[in-house]
C-alpha cells in the first residue's frame, strides 16, 4: 500500500504549485506531511469526471455563423455537434494511463481481476460521456474491456447525470434569484469586459447579425426554473456563452493559436477571459445553493452510496461540467484556484477525487482533490505519466475542520453530502 501512496504524495500533493512538466521540477516535490505513508492506508477512490474535448454544442447555420463575420472560418469538426472528438478520446486515454500507472499496485489495479464489482464505470447515455468513461476504463485497466453502465437509451439524459430542477415549492425560485443575484450580480454587467473581447474576436459588426445585433449586453439576461428541465437562461449571456464555449475548444483542437482566434494576437490572460463567460453561465445556473441541491441530488446520493460500498476500491462516474459545479456547491466547497489553465471552474476532462483512507487505529478519513489536465497539457496532447502528472488542487469545504495532516473524517464528510441529500426535502 505504501506504494499507493507514494504516488498519491508526489503525484498529487504539490500538482497545483507546479509551473511546468520538467523532471527537475518533479524531483522538488515533497510528501504532504512527514510519516504520512506510515500512518495511512488509501483504501478507495470515488471520482466525478467531466467528459473530455467534445465539438461545439451547436452546429453549423447556428448562432455561431450568424455572429461571426462570413470570413472567419470556424474550425472544421469532424464529428456531429456535442461529440467526444478523437483528440478528447486520445487525451482521456493519457489520463486514463496516469491513473492505471498510479493504481497498478495489487490492492487496486489487481483487485478487479479478482473482483470486477470492486470497480464500476457509469456514465451519462451521451455519446460523450459513454465514450469519455469507455476510453478511461480502457487505460485503466488494459485489456480487460471492463462494464460501463448505460442506465438508459443511448444520447438520452440519465436522471442522475440530468441536472434538471424535480421540485419546485413554494418561495423556491425566489430565494434562488436571491442568491443567484448574490453570487454573480447583473449577469451581463459583470461580464461586459469579455463580451467585448468576444465581439472583437468574431468581428461582430461584420456578422450577418448586424446591425440587428451590436453587442451581447442589448440583450438582458434573466434565469428561470421548471418542474422536469434544466435551469435556462434567456438573453446576451447565454448567447455568449455558446460562442464561448465554441471558441476554447476550437483552441484546444487547432494547433495554430492565431487561426484559433480569426487571426487575432491573444494571450493566455484573453483566452482566460473568454473562458470565464462559460464560467459565469454554468455559475449563474447551477452554483446557487437551492439549486446545486435540487440538480444534484440522484447524483450525491450515487456517490454517497459508492462511497459507503463495502467491496467497491474504485468508483468513476461521467457527467458534464453541471454536475461537478452543482456538487461542489452542494458540499460547500470553498473557492478554488486552478493554475495552468484557462477554464478556472471545471476544465475540460476535470475530474473530483474523493479518497478514502484508513488509519492504523481504524479511523477512517478522506481528502478531496480536482485533477485536471492544464492548457499546454490539452493543446499539445501530452502524455501523462507519474513522472508528468496532470494538475491537481486540495479541495476544502467550508465548516469541516481538517487533522494535522490535512484530512477529514469521513464521517464529516458522509455527514455533509447527507446533508445537501437532505437539503432536497425542504425545498
């Protein structure tokens, strides 16, 4: 088991302080807390993974080309709208190859074989995330093609993945407004800096849609909720965020960063920018507190469930960037920085680590962890390794009180996603 650890000491601790994959960095690394590996048995992982590099969710004739000036060529996808792309498949496949050479020792990587129930692979029926989940068991375990669970008709939303508002009570959608408008503020003022940089990047003003449409602020935005369906957004935010969205992953896919913007000289620091469009919409919809509990509730009550699973050493199960920030919001987690890269809120591929570890007197504790892979990592396809690892940032939630070596109980834990589970009844 010490080996386990090993890994997780130097492969995880100092992830998010890191400032580039160069041997001579991975050898500064330190253990989290002296005697650790001699204390402490890593028992099981349940993760929560966003599904990796997909095309746009809107196609061709959309509001892209509408928006965009007919000169600018928009990256020429070769899958159907909302897909997994080969490279999001071939970037999976190295996060995948971390994680088996990570677990390959006999309590973990030789537990399935022994016990295929002692791992489980679930993930929503959309192409991207069947495909994310199949590729990443694949690299886990080679050659051994494990199960991945497909709960309903393929391209269809899984309830438990579908972050869809089930009940709505009475003063339910005022206090989310409430706290909504105490979160992000007006949703386009916040954002008219990076509306801008948008309408410049795609020449807005020599779009089709002009003069019609100037600017994504002419549009106020405004949230609503019902019964059976997702949170929606009308308005100037949501427009950007579907040209947002299109263009970081056009930067993700096309290797030429000036063809990626139409020709514009951008920095990483203008790439952040519009990226956080995305960031604000998924916020604004999912991240409230009334929210996070009413959209996530089958969810953490999968992964309370996998959890406590007696027999289970490795639980991974696939959804989209909604589920990991109504989650989060949902267990309280405080804010996060995510160095090395441009999405600061739930990249592409990111995944939520929750470890369970016993120690030698029984207590068992766990830690959380965001794992993602950082920008240069997803541009130019690295591979992954122990010796160069994807990023990785310590997750706190607010009123739990961590030991002196930086874990929780974990029935502090089990405590707080009771809680939020609970939390759907009152609402």
């Amino acid at each position: 088991m010490k080996k386990v650890f090993l890994v997780l000491a130097s492969a995880l601790v100092l992830w998010g302080c890191y400032k580039d994959n160069t041997p001579e960095r991975q050898a500064d690394w330190l253990e989290r807390t002296e005697g650790f590996q001699d204390k402490y048995e890593l028992e099981q992982l349940v993760v929560l993974s966003r599904h990796n590099i997909r095309t746009p969710m809107v196609g061709k004739g959309s509001v892209l080309t509408r928006l965009t000036n007919p000169a600018y060529q928009w990256f020429p996808w070769e899958d159907p709208a909302s897909h997994l792309t080969a490279k999001g498949e071939r970037l999976e496949a190295h996060m995948g190859a971390f994680f088996h050479e990570w677990l390959q020792n006999e309590d973990f990587i030789g537990r399935y074989s022994a016990n295929p129930a002692s791992y489980r692979f679930y993930a929503n029926a959309k192409q991207r995330c069947q495909k994310t989940a199949r590729t990443f068991a694949d690299a886990l375990l080679p050659g051994s093609h494990p199960e991945v669970e497909m709960k309903v008709e393929y391209d269809t939303m899984d309830p438990v993945f579908n972050p869809q508002i089930t009940k709505i009570s009475a003063g339910f959608e005022e206090k989310a407004q409430r706290e909504i408008f105490s979160m992000i503020g007006d949703l386009n003022a916040g954002a008219s800096y990076q509306f801008g940089l948008i309408e410049n990047i795609i020449d807005i003003t020599h779009s089709p849609a002009y003069p019609d449409t100037t600017s994504f602020s002419q549009f106020p935005s405004a949230i609503g909720f019902k019964v059976n369906a997702e949170p929606y957004m009308t308005g100037g935010l949501k427009m950007a965020c579907s040209v947002a969205d299109a263009l970081v992953l056009q930067y993700y896919e096309e290797p030429d960063v000036r063809k990626a913007a139409f020709g514009h000289e951008l920095q990483e620091v203008d790439w952040t920018d519009v990226a956080l469009v995305v960031a604000r919409y998924q916020d604004a919809l999912f991240s409230s507190y009334p929210v996070a509990v009413n959209v996530a509730h089958p969810l953490l009550q999968t992964m309370l469930s996998e959890l406590q699973m007696k027999d289970r050493c490795f639980s991974f199960l696939c959804g989209h960037d909604s589920n990991i920030g109504s989650v989060l919001a949902s267990l309280e987690a405080r804010p996060y920085e995510l160095p090395q890269s441009i999405e600061k809120k739930v990249p592409i591929g990111s995944k939520i680590i929750v470890e369970k570890f016993k120690a030698k007197d029984g207590t068992e504790y766990a830690d959380l962890w965001f794992v993602y892979a950082s920008t240069t990592q997803l541009r130019e396809e690295r591979k992954m390794s122990y010796s160069y690892p994807p990023m990785a940032v310590r997750l706190r939630l607010n009123g739990l009180k961590e030991n002196a070596d930086g874990l929780y109980l974990l029935s502090d834990v089990e405590q707080r996603f009771s809680k939020a589970i609970k939390a759907y009844d009152a609402i």
